[in-house]
C-alpha cells in the first residue's frame, strides 16, 4: 500500500487517465438510466406521497383539534345553562319546601291550639259538673273536714 501511494506520489499526476475511466463512467452512466425509472423515481414518488399523507394528517388533526374545542365549548356552555336552571329549579324546591313545612307546622299548631281549648273546656266543664254536685253538700262535707281535723263536731256546744 505504501508502494502505491509512493508510486502516485512519484509519478506526479494521482488520477491516471485511461479507458478504465471511460469504462466506469460508462457503467455509472448505463446504471444511472436502468435505476432511473425502476428505483429512483419510485423513491421520490413514494416519498412525496409520504409528505403528501403526513400533510394530510395534519390538516386532519389540525381540524378535529379545532371541532374538539368547538364541542367543547358547546359542552361548557351547556353544562352552565343546565347548572343555571338547576340552581333555579333548586330555588324553587327550597321555597315550596319551605311553604310545605310551615303549613304542616301552622296545621300542627293549629291542632294543638285547638285539642289544648278543648281539653280547657272539658276541664271546665267537669269542673264545673263537680261544683254542682258538691254544692248542696258543702255544708256537710266541710263539717264532716272539720271533724277529722278537729276530731269534735264543729256544730256543737263548745
């Protein structure tokens, strides 16, 4: 090897020109047009494909991106009005709840009034039934308290 680089270097010129040289160029030449249309052009044609399908993605994602946000959107206004509505229609349940509760409340009330009046009147009316039936025998029923008391007949001499 060093043989050979000492030779070119010896010689003065480092590419000799021969027919070697017009043979290979030849090959390449002949290589060139036979990988031309079998290889080469399949090549750029697959590869612009491939561009054309990786644009086309984009674009795709690049669409649904944007309808997403829309849907989105769509999604989180929607979901505001429903909230809205709720929050009214829990307005709405809270005070006929509310209504509810004081008429039980009040009816309750009012049952109680009336049952205590009731009672009251019962009361006073067998209180009153008692006085009377013990009216005419105050006279001997406070007699016969004072002679357990006193333990001597209050009407006699003393």
């Amino acid at each position: 090897m060093f043989a050979a680089i000492s030779l070119a270097a010896s010689s003065g010129s480092i590419i000799d020109l021969d027919f070697t040289l017009a043979v290979q160029l030849l090959l390449f030449l002949g290589l060139f047009l036979i990988l031309r249309p079998l290889l080469f052009r399949r090549l750029v044609r697959l590869f612009a494909a491939r561009e054309e399908s990786i644009e086309g993605a984009t674009k795709e994602a690049k669409r649904m991106e944007q309808e997403s946000r829309s849907k989105t959107a769509a999604y989180e206004e929607a979901m505001k009005r429903v909230r809205a509505e709720a929050a009214v229609e829990r307005e709405v349940l809270k005070t006929e709840g509310a209504k509810a509760a004081a008429s039980v409340v009040s009816t309750a009330r009012d049952n109680a009034t009336r049952h205590l009046e009731e009672g009251k009147r019962r009361i006073a009316d067998e209180a009153q039934s008692l006085r009377a039936q013990l009216a005419p025998r105050t006279k001997e029923l406070a007699a016969d308290l004072a002679r357990k008391l006193l333990g001597r007949d209050p009407g006699g001499a003393a």
